[in-house]
C-alpha cells in the first residue's frame, strides 16, 4: 500500500469556522469559481464517482468474444478499443469503476474516523491514553502494510469489496493519527480552547466542536490521500492475483493484460492505458478538488479572498 502522505497544518490559523446551512455552499462555489483548476476536479470527481456507482446498473460489459477485432484502437463503435478477446474497453471502464469507487471512499473515511477520534482524544486526555495510542500507531507503522496485504489474502478470503474496504481501512490509520496528536497537542493550548474549558463544556465538545473544525482542510486532503492510497492497494492486489477475478473493474483489467500478455503487444496500448488513465483522472481531479476546499475551509485563506 502507498505510504500516507500527512501535510503540516499552519500554526497560525485562525481558530474560526465556516457558517453552517446554507453558507457552507455558498463558500463553496466561491471558492469553485475562483479556482478554473477546482471547478475542473470538482466536476471530473463528480462525474467519476456517479458515472461507476451508476455504471453497472446502464452498461453491461460484453459476454460474447469476438476475435475478428481484438485489440482494436479507438473507433466510433468502440471509443476506447476493444480488449484480447474483442470486447469493447469503454464498456469495462464504466462498469468496473464501481468497487474502485466503494473501495477508496470506505476505506479513507473508515481510516480518518480511526486516526482523527484516537489521535484528537489521546492528545487532549494525555497519560496512559496518550502514551497507549502511541504505542499501537507505532506498532503498525513497523509492518509494511501492502506486504501484510499479501500475507493476509492468502488466509482471508477478499471476495466482498466492502471487507477488502474494511482492511485496507483499519490498516491506513496510523500515519495520520500522530499527525493528527500532534497538531491537537498544539491546538488545545489556544485561548478558545482554555475559554471553552472555563465554562465547564464538555471533552467530546472541545474536541469535536472546537479544535477539530479548525483542522478541518487538514483532514480532508488526508482522507483524499487515504483514497488515492487504498485505491492504488487495490489495484496492486488484483494485479498479482491476489484478490477473486470474478466480476469487472479497472483492477482486473490491469491483471488481465498483465497475464495474457497484452503488456508486450503494441496493438493492446489502449487497453492498457484504459484502466491507468480511469485512476490516474480519478486521484487528479480528487487533488484538484481539495484545493477549492482548502479554500473554503480555512478562515485565513477566505478572508485573503
């Protein structure tokens, strides 16, 4: 599994938070319209997200072979090709896109879940909470994550995507939880945070109300990093076999070409670059998007506007 990448969060920041309601998308598409670079990922996310979770319920891949145009280049009949057996790649990409989708987001949110709630708690209780949560995070960041990967799909059997989503999630949360320690090491000696300890509010309350919001772009260019990580484990997995090669998506088309030896076929490029292109777009316009958000969840950011 790729490394999760962590960004440091400006010591300085004002410790203020977007309104809710209605001025949430209203500073959203502010900061969409400033930015031709955001507006461009929010759009292309969007249409790749809805277009593969929607996909296999309009297209359905093609059952029967047809060897009489197999590896094809791009055509009015087939926009993207045809594969080794004469099946359109159009086809494959739009239905395949599904467990990529589900695979990605599950596995970030379930990660930022586990690093941002033990991270924040353990930073702000300190002791032997702090000091357990430590441990545990530098536990797991001694054990090559894709290499356990492996060994455990030779014991676990990863047939359901949300089960793969699930591991590839409860392994992906250590790098971020200390980050997230120690940015709210910093962030609970502000004078918010000791104004909001004076009048007796609650720990859940500071934590999740008070510090966390001011992390807000933090968190979420971590758990679009999250996504682009589990994604590319996901796709290192079915290249080596490692996962069932039942059903469609861009994982097994990388495995398909790889074993029938497509890779050595200059007639079989379009069907190679199909799947790598589909998550190369994927992650670019998820990184593009976080800008925008950026924008419109940091304080100091808006106020330059």
């Amino acid at each position: 599994m790729a490394t999760q990448v962590v960004t440091a969060v400006d010591p300085n920041a004002v410790p203020a938070s977007p309104a809710v309601g209605s001025g949430w998308l209203g500073v959203f598409f502010t900061a969409l319209r400033r930015s031709t670079t955001g507006m461009i990922g929010f759009i292309a996310f969007l249409l790749i997200c809805v277009g593969c979770l929607v996909g296999p319920y309009l297209v359905t891949p093609d059952k029967v072979a047809n060897l009489s145009i197999t590896y094809q280049a791009p055509s009015s009949a087939h926009w993207l090709g045809t594969d080794g057996q004469g099946q359109d790649t159009l086809k494959q990409i739009i239905a395949g896109g599904q467990d990529v989708i589900i695979v990605g987001l599950v596995s970030a949110l379930l990660s930022t879940l586990i690093a941002v709630s033990f991270g924040a708690i353990a930073a702000y209780k300190r002791g032997w909470v702090d000091s357990l949560a430590v441990q545990v995070a530098d536990f797991f960041l001694t054990i090559p994550q894709f290499p356990l990967l492996v060994v455990l799909s030779a014991y676990l059997s990863l047939n359901n995507v949300l089960y793969l989503a699930v591991l590839l999630g409860a392994l992906g949360w250590p790098g971020l939880l200390r980050a997230v320690r120690a940015q709210v090491l910093s962030l609970k000696e502000r004078e918010y945070v000791e104004a909001a300890r004076l009048v007796n509010l609650s720990t859940p309350r500071i934590i999740f109300r008070e510090i966390l919001p001011n992390m807000a772009s933090y968190l979420m260019i971590n758990f679009i990093l999250g996504m682009t990580s589990a994604v590319y484990a996901l796709a290192g997995l079915y290249l080596l076999g490692l996962a069932p090669m039942s059903g469609t998506n861009w994982g097994i088309m990388i495995n398909q070409a790889w074993v029938k030896g497509a890779l050595f076929s200059p007639p079989a490029m379009w069907y190679i670059l199909s799947p790598l292109i589909a998550i190369s777009l994927l992650q670019l316009s998820a990184i593009w998007l976080v800008r925008s958000l950026e924008e419109m969840l940091n304080p100091r950011l808006r106020a330059q506007g």
